[in-house]
C-alpha cells in the first residue's frame, strides 16, 4: 500500500469513528452483521459486527467497517465501507456478475429511505461519473462526500429483527460499470449508505371511513366498493401500488407496509 493511500483510508477510518454519535441507534453498534458477496473479489458471507472498527473479510483479502451518522432524533444513516487489503480490483473477474450482499437487524422497526453508493479509488470517490444500469449518478449526496449512484423513494417499511440477503448492488457483468465513469480494472474501495427513519411509536387511530370521495363520501359503504380511511400513525411514509404489487387481478392487501382488515378480513 501506498503512503498516499494509507493516509487516505486513515483519514477514512478516523472520520468513521468521530461520526459515529448518539441518535436513534435503528442498527444497534455491536450488533451481528454478515458481509460479502459474489465475485467480490470472491465469493463469501463472513459474520461480523455493526461498527467503526474494521475487520477482514475474504480470507483477509477485503477490509470493512461502518459509521452510523444521526438525522435528528428519528432517523439515521448506516454506512457500509469496503476495501482490497493488496490495493486490486473489487472484482476478480471482471466480466462476471458482481455484487455485495449482506445481513444486518434492525433493532426497532424501520422505514427505509434512501440509498447512495459510491465506488473508490486509492480512498478517494471516482469523479467523472454517469448514470448505468439504473443507477443514477449525482455529483453530490446527502452523507458522502464526492459524486455517488442514489436511489430514492423506496419507503419499504421494515419490522424489527433480522434482515437477511439485502442485495445493495448488482452489475452483470462487472465491466459494465465502465459505461459509468468506473475504472473497474482498479477502482479498490466501495461505499454504500442507507437511511432508516423510526416508524411511529404510537398505536394507529382511526377517525373517520368513509365511500370513496369520488363516489359520494357516505358514512356506509356495501362489500365489494372503495373506502377511505383517515387517521394517524398509518406509516412513516407514503407508497403508491403499481402492478408489480397485485396478485392477478386481485388488489394488493399491503402497501407500504400497512396491512387493513375489516370484520376479522384483509381488505
């Protein structure tokens, strides 16, 4: 490793451990995690622990650690950091599928948010980026410093527990990240960030249902018709259905997480 380099993931380390602050700890520190994944640079799932001190994986081969950043009192970013231990590539071969998958639990239930990756090289974010395969390239984010990959608009709603197999990314094959800007032959440290926010603490209420507005807002409404339902503590967020969501031609019975039932029966 170079001297250049070595300062750099240093001063990578050091600031990991000086953002880590108090907030609503979704991902507890100390918790178990699994990290790998495949052709990265091998293939391999290592246990390990939420936290700002790294640890080798892949038979040593990959260096890894987390910072955990507080957004207010509900909410908080997760931050996942590898890198080669010899200075290579992430992949070993770069013409097969690669990806990063790993295992983490949620002490409390969650909303997930947003997500923003971010290839390095020798420690520093790759500059010259530009959206592929869906990945939409910006030159800033909310949490990492440089240009990144984010995705937003999610608003998967999470229970607490383990969340196993979490595919953060994938590219088949490897070589196509070069069509973004991603020198894959050297680029040797990868990042990515997810934001989880509190789901409400309190019980939901309901305060009114009515008919469908569209069809007259009645107080009564038959078996079979459109109902509007009001109150608070539904969800942490908003989720629109989309056809990926029914099962036939039968509407979905959750969205966003939420499920409802009527008389014992899910609507």
């Amino acid at each position: 490793m170079s001297w250049t380099r070595f300062l750099k993931t240093a001063l990578l380390l050091a600031s990991a451990q000086m953002a880590w602050a108090q907030g609503p700890n979704i991902i507890a520190l100390g918790s178990p995690i699994k990290f790998g994944g495949t052709n990265a640079p091998d293939t391999y799932s290592d246990p390990s622990t939420f936290g700002p001190t790294p640890v080798l994986v892949n038979n040593g081969r990959v260096r890894i650690w987390q910072e955990q950043v507080p957004t207010g009192t509900n909410g908080e970013w997760d931050i996942f950091h590898m890198e080669t231990v010899n200075g290579g590539p992430l992949a070993n071969n770069l013409g097969a599928l690669w990806n990063i998958l790993i295992d983490y639990t949620l002490r409390v239930p969650a909303s997930f948010d947003i997500s923003v990756n971010q290839w390095r090289l020798n420690g520093r974010p790759i500059g010259s980026i530009s959206s592929f395969l869906g990945l939409t390239a910006v030159l800033t984010n909310p949490i990492l410093p440089g240009p990144s990959y984010t995705n937003s608009g999610f608003n998967g709603l999470f229970p607490a527990g383990p969340q196993t197999n979490w595919q953060q990314i994938f590219v088949t094959p490897y070589s196509a990240a070069n069509t973004g800007g991603i020198p894959t032959a050297t680029a040797n440290g990868f990042s990515f960030a997810l934001h989880f926010t509190l789901r409400p603490a309190a019980a939901p209420t309901v305060t009114s249902v009515i008919s469908a507005g569209a069809f007259g807002a009645y107080p009564t409404f038959a078996p079979g018709s459109w109902i509007e339902i009001y109150g608070t503590n539904f969800a942490v967020g908003t989720q629109q259905w989309t056809g990926g969501d029914f099962d036939g031609a039968n509407a979905p019975t959750k969205t966003g997480g939420v499920t409802v039932t009527v008389g014992g029966r899910a609507a």
